[in-house]
C-alpha cells in the first residue's frame, strides 16, 4: 500500500467516526492505569486504541499499522477535539444537525444489528426468499445467442433464412464472423 496512503485512511476514519471520540469532556473518564496517552490532562484509553484498529481493519486489507502510529492518530485527533471545544463549535447548528444525524444512523444500525440477533435468517429462508424472486424451480432460463454479420443487408437475409425455416446453429457455423 502506498505510504502517503496511510495517513489519509486514518484522517478519513476520523472524520468518518469523528463523533465516536471517547476522549471529549462529555466522554466517561480513562483510569489512569489503563491510559495509552494523556493529552493535556484527557487520557486515552487502550480500548480506544483498539477501536482505532478495529475501525481500520476493513480499509488496511490485512495490512496494519504500528501501534505508535495509531496512539499518534488518537492524539492528534485529541487535540482537534479539545481545539473544537475551545471553539464551541459542539453547538453550531451544522454541527449539531450532523450529529444528530449521525446519532441517528448509528441507533438505526444498532437496532437492527440487535433485531438480526435476535431474529437470525436460515439458510432455508434465503433459499425461499431467493427462490421467490428468481423463480425457483419453474424459473425461466433463456440462452442469449446471436449470429454476427458485417453489414445490415447480410443479417436481413440471415434473419429471412430463419424465418423460412433454417437452423439457427447451422447458419451461425456459415454465416456469423463471430468467434462461436
């Protein structure tokens, strides 16, 4: 993976889960002993860590990152956070409809995830349900085939062989300029 790469995955997952930050003010507070980091008095957690890593796994491909690099990230995402709060930007209109839009997308997915454990779909269900929607057993299968010509002139007088009565394999093997 390209190296410049790197940094841009992890600044798009902080603003992609930007409002999942434990380290805000509003956020519960790190015991001390379970800190990876403190940044001017807020402490990191190593849950926080392995969120970050968590979050990432999906966009590295296997790939991973040192954990360094990832404390690095989660400070300097601090910072920006205590740098917003200074600026109040937490009761923007715009930040607040975002938030509240995020919120919501986040308990409609947890919601759902919930109702998917509770309600799991078997393997007999997705067969009905696929079955439903292709058909089933009395699906209907059609085999594409077509016979390929140069000019318009040579597929009307192939399409007036077939109308009389010729066999469509036949004239393909005669007529089409097609590779089958």
């Amino acid at each position: 993976m390209n190296k410049k790469l790197i940094p841009l995955l992890i600044a798009s997952t902080a603003l992609i889960a930007g409002c999942k930050n434990d380290q805000s003010p509003s956020a519960p507070v790190v015991d001390k002993k379970d800190a990876i980091a403190e940044v001017n008095g807020v402490y990191i957690s190593k849950a926080s860590l392995e969120s970050l890593k968590t979050e990432l796994a999906p966009r590295l491909r296997g790939q991973t990152l040192p954990d360094e690099q990832l404390i690095d990230e989660l400070v300097n995402r601090e910072l920006l956070v205590q740098d917003a709060m200074k600026k109040n930007l937490e009761n923007s209109p715009e930040i607040v409809a975002r938030l509240d839009n995020m919120k919501r997308t986040l308990l409609a997915q947890a919601d759902l995830q919930e109702y998917l454990k509770a309600n799991p779909v078997t393997e007999e269900e997705l067969k009905a349900e696929y079955d439903k929607k292709m058909g089933g057993d009395n699906a209907v299968e059609y085999k594409a085939r077509h016979i390929l010509v140069k000019k318009q002139d040579e597929a009307k007088k192939v399409i007036e062989k077939l109308n009389k009565g010729a066999n469509f394999e036949e004239l393909a093997k005669t007529d089409s300029t097609g590779p089958s």
